[in-house]
C-alpha cells in the first residue's frame, strides 16, 4: 500500500519523506490555504516546491466548476512538474475534464467521492486516482472503510486500474482498516503516519534492553 501524505505543509512533508515511507503527496484548496499560500504565482511555486522534496506523485487541485476552466487550469498544473497529478471534483464537467485529460496522458485525482456510484464514474472516465472521503463519512454516521470495500469489489470485478485513494484518514486504524480491504493508497496527516510508530511495549521493552546493556 503507498503512503501519501496530505498536507501542503513543506516541514511536514519533508519529515515524512526523511522517513523513508513517503510515496507522494496530496492537497486541496483548504489545505493550502492553512498554510497561507495566496495567489497564483505563490500557489504555483508552492506545487514546485513539493515536488522538489518528494519522488512520488502530487495532486494539486483545480478551482474551476466548468470543463474549460478545469482543462485550462488542469494544462498548467501538469506543465509545472512532471510529478503533478491533476486533482478534479466529482462534478459533471470534472468528468468530462478527467476523461480529456486520460486522453491527454495526464494523471487525475478524482476528488470528493462519497458514493460507490461516484467511483464507478471517475474509473470509467479514466481517473488514475479515485478519493473517497472515508473520515467525512464517519463524521456523518456513515462506515467510510465499507465505501472502500465496495469500490475494491467494483473496480476488481473489472480489472480498472483506477487506485483506491482512501482520503480524509483521521488515525492510525483507518490506515490499518484501509490495508486489510486492500486500498491502493491511503492519504493521512503526518500525526496518524506517525502514529503508526508507536506501541508502549515497544517503549518499555527498548528501555529494558538499554538498561541492561549497561550491566
Ligand atoms: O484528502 C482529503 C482530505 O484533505 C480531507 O480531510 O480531514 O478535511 O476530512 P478532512
């Protein structure tokens, strides 16, 4: 399973790729503005500037709602980075926008899916990336992790070489939920990476250990 990191924050992703496990990186429009990126020209380099610390795929987001909007900003994305993934909404024109971009041989991040019928769509229209919201859906007392069961069992039955994107991973056992179905990708903040880590038998038991190759 790859793991990306989903944050626009440079020190943040510069920590998980020191670890070892980074696989790419993905934003949005709210998390860049966390980080109080404004205007194009910041926002463009800001894009550079990831791609420049990690060697996976980076999903940046465009703003538009309309086919011509998404292909125009889409083109300019791709053209930053190689890496550069284009990440487009589940809305009819980012349908649209996603199959022309396969077309054009740039990769998509199909953004804001909810449904198994959502994923369905983004797979047929070519999406390389589908982003299922697993936290925001428990959030709405609805199982996020049987959304990614479902699209497993849709995109196998198949063979679409679309990924499962598990996206809005809020803690550690959604990440290990998210291995057990067999989603492509998780995309997680640093702090449930991290998490990952730890264990207080592992803590103790380092501790003893040290204690005792001092005797
Ligand atoms: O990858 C999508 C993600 O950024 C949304 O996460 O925690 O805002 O639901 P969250």
């Amino acid at each position: 399973m790859k793991f990306f990191i989903d944050t626009a924050n440079l020190a943040q992703i510069k920590e998980a790729q020191d670890l070892g496990v980074l696989d790419g990186v993905t934003t949005n429009p709210s998390l860049m503005a966390k980080e109080g990126i404004k205007g194009q020209e910041n926002i463009l380099k800001h894009y550079v500037d990831i791609c420049n610390i990690v060697t996976g795929d980076v999903s940046a987001e465009v703003i538009s709602t309309d086919f011509d909007g998404m292909v125009k900003e889409g083109e300019a994305l791709a053209k930053l980075h190689p890496r550069i993934v284009v990440k487009v909404p589940m809305i009819k024109d980012g349908v649209k926008a996603i199959k022309y971009f396969t077309e054009q041989g740039i990769k998509t991040n199909c953004t804001l899916v909810f449904s198994a019928g959502q994923a369905l769509l983004a797979a047929k229209a070519g999406a390389s990336y589908v982003s299922p919201f697993i936290g925001r859906l428990d959030d709405v007392s609805t199982d996020g992790l049987t959304l990614i069961e479902d699209i497993r069992i849709i995109y196998d039955n198949y063979g679409y070489e679309t990924e499962i994107l598990a996206a809005s991973v809020r803690h550690p056992m959604h990440i290990i939920e998210c291995a057990k179905i067999g989603a492509d990708v998780i995309t997680a903040p640093l702090s449930a990476i991290a998490a990952l880590l730890k264990h207080p038998l592992t803590d103790s038991g380092l501790a003893q250990f040290l204690a005792d190759a001092k005797k």
